[in-house]
C-alpha cells in the first residue's frame, strides 16, 4: 500500500483516517540482531499499513484516548538498517507490534486549541475525548482529543449573520446530545438550546429550544436521569424534564410523529430563594447543587421542589462549584478562597483553602477524588483529597489572563478556556 492509500471499503477508511488523524507522534525503537536500538518520531499514519495501525489501536486504546507524549513501539523480526527515515519496503507485513507507554507529568500542556474570538466561558466534554466550547463570540465549537476544531456552530444571529448571543454555559446528555445556556446581555436571548450531532460534514443542529427565564442563562448542570437544570440571572433554577412519548399506534387516527414531534422538553420544577444570579451549578444523585451571587450556596430537592440546605461561608459572589467522588461539595467565589464542605457532617462545616489571588472562576472533580480550580489569577490549581495543593500552573495560558472554564475528561487530562480566547488540553 503507498503511503497515501486508503482502504477501499468506506468503513475501513473512516477508521484509518481516525487513527491517522488523532494519534500522537510515537517513538519508534527498532531492533536488528544484536545492534543498538534506533529511535525515530513518527505518525502513525507514516507506518504505512492500514491493517497494522488498527492492530496498533485495537491494542492500545490509550495511543488515541489519552495524553500520552512519550511512546515506544517496538517491531520485532524486522531487518532493517537504522536510518532516520523509512520507506514502505521498510515496513514488512506480520511485524509483531508491542507498545511501551509513558504518562506525561500532571500539569503538562498538551496542546493548545486557537479559533474563538472572544472569551472561552464554558466546557464540555464529548463522547470519545472530545471537547465542546462556548464562548463571548457568540459561537459553539466541537473539538477533537488532538486539539482539531471540527465544528463551529453560531447560537443566535441577525439578519445579516452577525452574532448576538454569548455562550454562557455547555453541558453534554447521556445520549451525547449538547445543552447550551444563552444570553445576550440585554434579556432578549435567554434561552437553553439543545443540539444534536448529524455527520461530520453537517455537524450539529440546534433542534429544541427551552424558554422559560427572564435574563441570561448562566448555568447549566444535567441530573443522572437525563433532566436539564439551568440558572439564570433572573435568580431561579428551572428543571426541565423530556416528556414520555407514546408509542406509535398504526391503527390510531393520528399523524405518523416526526423527529422533532418525538422530543419535546416541559418544566418539571422552579427552584426560587436565591436572591442573586445564579452562577454555578452541579448535581449530587437527585439533589442540585447551586452557586449564586448572594454568597450562598444552596442544596435543593427536586419533587418536592424546595430549598434543603444554605451553605453560608463565603464573603462574596459564588462562581464556581464541584462535587467531588465521596459527596463532598467544593465551591469557588470571588473573595478569593475554595471551600471542602464535607459529607461527613452533612456539609455543616467548610475547610477553606487559599492561595489563589482572584476569582475563582471554575472548578472541576477529578476521578482520584481530587479536583482543579481556575482563577482570575491567570492560574490553574490541582489540589488533593484534603485539601493540598498539589500542583500550581501560573499563566496556564501563557499571557495574564482570567482562565475562565476547566473541566476533566473521562479518559485522562483536563482542558481549560481563558480569557486569551484560547483553550488548553493538560496531561493530569
């Protein structure tokens, strides 16, 4: 196969091109008989055969999903002579593949992610390693594991096409759909738009919208059965849930449903008793987690639909909240400081944690049971399980800037969005 090939049945391709397009650059030792080993760093496309970069991701998922930069492939029973360059001749069929991977040190950047023009406000992930961003300019970009922008998807314009509405908020549903929250500063756009994905070539299409608050959406979280929570400046929190479809009948007297018939969103709860904006929002089980601009943070219930808990602790606007593995609640304001309230107690008590020199902008758990914060202090924070500060990033990217959004992915690392209208992807 020459090296610019492809495979001729399209699935084929499509998993070639995938593998191609995502993988890291590798370290590749060769071993011919009792001589040193020769390191080269290549693509993965550049080995040449299809059949054996499948072999190569089938046996190694982690090449694709994860932050590694430092990998090893070793090709047993091939002659070669060391060289810096290979040919295809260089590469025979039934190599025997075996890769050693090394992690990148936490804290290391990965790659950095330029297309916005404005703020980066929010994060989400994607299905597959994938990332989702919303910016002040208005638009929505969908991004893969590498760092290549694969949409863009503009939420409200006028007539001519220019953008009116900031994306304040991002959040993914378990069917991979994406929720965004809106607000164009003056209460005419405030509303929840929910996307779903067509291809690649068509992207994503907003097909339901959620109206039902007054000013700016600014928060969004998703409860475990798939209902959307949103916060507003308008001081509420709206519940929506999807309402059940009836099944088609073919003997009823009734009109074959569409799509769009097939989903539609109602309100299930309005959560009033925060007496400023609402900022942040998390979801603990069934319960909701929500961070104002009063100081407070609130625990609700769903049904009924009411306030069980006020956290009081900090001594200005909240921005940011978590809730880490073990239950425990982590909130994030603009005095400056984090606060651990514990489980244990039934969040009665707070560990306060200090060091940044800003707003806390954002916060994000980590699957170690750990969590990140971003500040407005150009900086990004790892802290431990009680409360230590693990690792610092200054100038996380690179210019002094508020680092405005981060979150963790499923499959390793972590990605931030600044005021640099930049994001970065960081080895964790």
């Amino acid at each position: 196969m020459a090296r610019n090939d492809l495979p001729d049945d399209e699935e084929s391709r499509k998993e070639y091109k995938a593998i191609r397009d995502t993988a890291p650059p590798i370290q590749i030792q060769v071993k011919r008989d009792s001589q040193e080993d020769t390191e080269i760093s290549v693509k993965p496309w550049e080995l040449v055969y299809t059949s054996l970069l499948r072999e190569l991701a089938k046996e190694n998922p982690a090449l694709l999903n994860e932050n590694w930069i430092v990998q090893k492939v070793l090709f047993a029973q091939i002659e070669l002579t060391p060289k810096t360059t290979w040919e295809e001749e260089d590469i025979t069929e039934g190599a025997v593949v075996k890769a050693v991977l090394s992690k990148a040190p936490p804290g290391s950047l990965v790659a950095t992610l330029t297309g916005h023009s404005g703020t980066v406000f929010c994060l989400a992930p994607l299905p597959g390693g994938g990332v989702v961003s919303g910016s002040h300019d208005g638009t929505i970009r969908t991004w893969s594991r590498p760092g290549e922008c694969l949409n863009t998807m503009k939420a409200w314009t006028g007539a001519t096409g220019e953008v009116k509405s900031w994306v304040r908020a991002l959040a993914t549903l378990p069917d991979g759909n994406i929720v965004s929250a809106h607000g164009d500063g003056a209460g005419v756009d405030t509303v929840v738009r929910i996307w779903k994905f067509l291809s690649l070539e068509e992207g994503w299409e907003c097909y339901i919208t959620l109206e039902g608050h007054t000013l700016d959406v600014t928060a969004l979280a998703v409860l475990p059965s798939g209902d959307i929570v949103s916060g507003s400046k308008d001081q509420h929190i709206i519940v929506w849930t999807k309402d059940a479809v009836v099944p088609f009948d073919p003997e009823a007297e009734i009109d074959i449903p569409t799509a769009a018939d097939e989903e539609e969103y109602t309100q299930r709860a309005l959560l009033e008793g925060h007496t400023g904006h609402v900022q942040a929002l998390a979801t603990l089980h069934d319960r909701i987690i929500s961070g104002a601009f009063d100081y407070s943070v609130r625990i609700w219930s769903v049904d009924p639909a009411e306030c069980l808990q006020v956290l009081d602790g900090h001594t200005d606007d909240v921005h940011a909240l978590a809730v880490l593995p073990n239950g425990d609640i982590v909130s994030g304001a603009r005095d400056r400081t984090i606060r651990m309230w514990s489980s244990v107690d039934g969040y009665n008590t707070s560990n306060s944690l200090t060091g940044h020199e800003g707003t806390i902008k954002a916060l994000a758990a980590l699957p170690d049971g750990g969590f990140l914060s971003a500040s407005a202090d150009s900086s990004i924070r790892m802290w431990g399980t009680d409360g230590t500060c693990t690792h610092a990033i200054p100038h996380a990217h690179e210019v002094i800037t508020s680092v405005t959004s981060i979150i963790a992915l499923p499959l390793g690392g972590f990605v931030s969005g600044s005021g640099a209208n930049t994001i970065c992807m960081w080895a964790s």
